[in-house]
C-alpha cells in the first residue's frame, strides 16, 4: 500500500521522515481533507485513464471533443457571472 511504502521512506531515502506530516495529517489527525475516503474511487478512475491513454485513437477522439466542448468556458465569462450572480457587484470599464 502506498501508505506503508511512504512509511518505510520508499520515496525519500536520502532524506527518511520526510514525509511522516503527511503520514501524520492523513492517520493521526482525521484526514482533514478526506483524501483517503476518495482514494479507492480515485485509483480505479486513474486506472481508466491509463487504459483509455493506451488506445491512442480513443484517447484523441475524446481530447478533440473536450476540446471542442470548452468553447463555453472563458474564465472573462466566468468572472463576470460570480460578479453578477454571486458576489452582486458591477463591473468597472477602465
């Protein structure tokens, strides 16, 4: 398990302990953050990326259509939208 690997300083063996805070925040202080409660779900939808990353045909087919998709996303446009709908502040020509 990739927790017991950083334990045994797998990743840092020149420097062991480097990573017992993280090691700490996860175990010891209820995982603030709840990144383990997500990790199996987050290791099975890596392991589809993997697979579909493989099929290069696949995997381009569905970059052109996110690609072609995010014509909708401007970060111009998503500001605008938070200063009118959520933050309720009119914007300033300049």
């Amino acid at each position: 398990m990739a927790l017991d690997m950083i334990k045994a300083n797998v990743f840092s063996l020149l420097e062991p302990g480097l990573f017992d805070p993280i090691i700490r925040s996860l175990l010891d202080y209820n995982d603030y953050y709840m990144l383990l409660a997500d990790l199996k779900s987050y290791i099975e939808a890596q392991d589809r990326v993997d697979a579909t990353y493989r099929d290069q045909k696949k995997w381009n087919e569905m970059s052109l259509v996110n690609i072609a998709r995010s014509g909708r996303f401007s970060s111009d446009r998503a500001i605008l939208e938070y200063a009118k709908n959520i933050w309720h502040v009119e914007s300033v020509k300049f």
